[in-house]
C-alpha cells in the first residue's frame, strides 16, 4: 500500500497531545497537519481514537529457533502487533544459542521471512567468547546480552575476567540480567534443607531475592562506571535497585538506563496464591512496597523503559511443581493494554507511555527514524480506543502458549489498528496478510 491517510487523530507524541491528520506514503510519515486533503490508497478515520507511536519492546524471547513448541517469530510478533508493539529486540537464548555472528544471522533470515514486526536481535555473551563478541556490527545489531544470573546453556556469565574485558572492550551497548548466582543458591539450599522439593511458589522472591538482585546490579554499574561502558540493566524488580540509577542526566547523555517490566508494574507476592507458576519470572516479582518504587523511579526518570521480557512456557510446563515449572511469561499481546489501564487508573500519563515505550528505547538503542511520530521517520504507529472494554480469555490470546497472566482481568483500552513501516498489519482484531517487520538499523 504507497498511501494512507489517518485523519482526526488525536496524536500522543513526545510529552502533547494534538488533534491531526497524518500522510503515510512508501512507509514513512510524509506530513502532519491540522487538515490533509488528499487521495490515499487508504484512508483510516481516527475521530475519538489515540495515535501512539508504536511500542519497542527492548526485550523479548520469542524461543525460535529450538524451543519453537513455546512459541516462534510468527506467533509471537503477531501477538506484539495485535497489542501495538511494532518493533521488538529478541535475546539470544535460543536454542543452540546465539553465541556466533552465523548462528545470530541465522534469526535475523528467520525474522526477514516470518516477522510481521520489525526486528534486532541481541548477541549473545558467554564465558568464552570474546572473539565473536567484539565482531558484532553496531549499526545492524541493537546490543550484547550478558547473563549475570541464571540462564539457559552456556549463557552464564560469572568468570570476573571475561565480565571485567566484556565491559571493557565492548564497542556498543551490554545490556544486562543481574541476579547473582551465589546467592541464588545458597537461598535454594536453605529452603529445600526446610522443605525438600515441596517449595511453594510464594517463595520466589525469597529464593531470587532482593540480595541477589542488588549485589549484581550493583556490581554491573561498577564495572560500567569503571570502563565507561554503555550499559542497561534490565527488569528491574526491587526498590532498592532504582536509586542505582540517575534521573540527574539527560538521556541521550546517560552511559547507563535502566528497564522495568509490566509484571513488575502490576503483579505483587500476594498473586502468587492465585497466579501461582503464571507469574513466576526471573527476577521475581517482590512486594508491593517494590513495584510501587519501581513505578516511582519510571515516573521520575531513574527507570527510562518499559518492556515485557515476554517469554512464552507451555501450559504443561508451567503447571508442574514449582521447582521443575520454567520462569517466565506471554506479555506483548497486552502490555499496552495493561500499561493504558494504569492510566486510567491516574498512575501514569499517555505521554509517559509513549515516551517510556517508544521514544526513551529509540533514543538509548540509537535507533534510526523509529520510535517517534516525526515527519520523515517510518509510519510505526498503533491507534488505540481509550473506551472499548474488552477481556482477556482463551479464544482472543494470541500466543502460541494459548495463555496469558492477565486472563480474566478486562482493559478498558484496546489496539484497533497497527501500522508497521507504513504497513497496516492489524485492524480490528485482525491480522492482514504478508510480512511487512523491517530489520531496525542503529545510528552508531
């Protein structure tokens, strides 16, 4: 489609709200204005509707290739665009996991020929290489990932020499997963000394506590500060992390950001009795006290993004005990969604969410004319009615999981429309046809 007009929008877009008309030709935004009178191939008529610019979920797992019976490019970045995510950045705990240039190229040909989202994907740090690391291509890849905690594989990163030349060497961003292992056990051993393997899941924030938490993000934001690194710590889930970081800074200048994510901004410890495995997450989500700091620190600029960490567990895996039950969730389908009902809970504005899920990630990933609803930057835009209750159950969940932490709760807010590269890949509940998700380039 060269063309489409949106007309009598009400645009959310770097901390306004204006009423406009907006031209899309060839997959950018050619002209905002008050009144457009042109013939487009298509024209949406946005009266009472939101245009936000389109989410960036700076952190997803969408298990393909190897772990493609939880989820796969295809479903997942469908469920991202159904709730207004246009662009996401994928980790490297695939399987095999993507530790080598070929093995992350080998994504990035699955996501050209399946996403209809656009996409980066993360190169993958381990103990041991270095090498393959430090070739990573800073305009064409969104970042390095570092385990500093449990992972899957070979992804552990805990030898300090490798930590301590990862963080000195690394020509672009690292971002982080801070739990410290030590800890982590010695908590474990504790408790299954008490109970054996009967566990109860209500003791997650326990096990990956708050120490494991502090001791190694805190220890990344040495190192950083150390080498000067350009960092960013994700998923952060206590209180006391947030005052590891700055809101003294402006963000373009800042070496390191941080991320909170939805399930830390809504779920406390007392769902865990109903919840149960579904919101089961590493780092864990902790206690009210936590996720009402956490929420404080994105309001005040000491947390600069909000992502998912979506990753997707069968229901069969997620229903076994809790020692065996996999850590973590499906959230791109409705993070918007949920973030949209904090608003009209008078927690949030629009304009925090438009520049905690869109523009912040453009401007800390670099990335280039995303992120921002800007004449001359691609059409990645979604179109929300901020008065169309809907709930969420079995027959509207689009992960291939086929569940979801919030079933049952109903929004007030839903995505009418997704337009991705000035592609319109969702209307009105469905998903329109071809692939349009373009590799994000990076302005490094």
């Amino acid at each position: 489609m060269a063309s489409i007009l949106i007309k009598n929008a009400t645009i959310v877009n770097e901390g306004k709200q204006t009423q406009a008309d907006l031209l899309i030709k060839h997959g950018f935004i050619e002209k905002i204005a008050g009144s457009i009178d042109v013939k487009a191939d298509k024209e949406i008529n946005a009266e009472g509707l939101h245009l936000l610019p389109g989410c960036i979920d700076d952190q997803v797992h969408f298990r393909e290739p190897g772990l493609t019976h939880k989820g796969n490019i295809y479903t997942e970045s469908h469920g991202a665009v159904a709730g207004g995510i246009t662009s996401f950045m994928e980790m490297p705990n695939t399987v095999p996991n993507a530790l080598t240039q070929q093995l992350l190229q080998d994504k990035y040909d699955i996501a050209a020929q399946n996403s209809p989202a656009n996409y980066s994907f993360f190169m993958g740090a381990s103990n041991d290489n270095l090498d393959e690391v430090l070739r990573t291509d800073a305009k064409n890849v969104c970042g390095i990932k570092v385990f500093m905690g449990s992972s899957t594989g070979n992804m552990l990163v805990d030898n300090p020499n490798t930590l301590e030349n990862l963080f000195a060497q690394s020509p672009m961003l690292i971002a982080t997963h801070c739990e410290d292992e030590a800890t982590i056990k010695s908590n474990l051993a504790h408790y299954r000394q008490l109970l054996g393997d009967n566990i109860p899941v209500r003791l997650h924030p326990k096990i990956r506590s708050e120490e494991a938490c502090y001791l190694s993000s805190s220890m990344a934001v040495e190192l950083a500060k150390k080498h000067n690194t350009r960092l960013h710590i994700l998923h952060i889930s206590t209180a006391k992390e947030t005052h590891l970081f700055s809101n003294e800074i402006p963000l373009a200048d800042k070496r390191i950001t941080a991320e909170a994510c939805i399930h830390h901004l809504w779920f406390t410890d007392a769902d865990y009795e109903t919840k149960g495995n579904f919101i089961k997450w590493n780092p864990a989500v902790k206690t009210e006290a936590d996720r009402d700091e956490i929420l404080k620190a994105v309001l005040d600029g000491r947390i600069d993004v909000i992502a998912t960490d979506h990753a997707p567990h069968t229901l069969e895996e997620k229903t076994q005990p809790y020692l065996q039950a996999p850590s973590g969730g499906p959230l791109v389908q409705h993070a918007l969604p949920a973030m949209l009902e904090l608003y009209h809970h008078g927690k949030i504005t629009l304009e925090q969410i438009a520049e905690k899920m869109a523009h912040n990630v453009a401007t800390i990933f670099q990335i280039e004319k995303r992120g921002f609803i800007r004449e001359g930057y691609w059409a990645d835009l979604a179109l929300v009615n901020l008065n169309s209750p809907w709930q969420v159950n079995k027959g509207n969940i689009l992960y291939k999981c086929g569940w979801s932490p919030f079933e049952g709760n109903t929004f007030k807010a839903k995505v009418i429309s997704t337009l991705v590269s000035g592609n319109l890949v969702y209307e009105n509940g469905q998903l329109m046809s071809g692939q349009s998700g373009q590799r994000m380039t990076f302005d490094r």
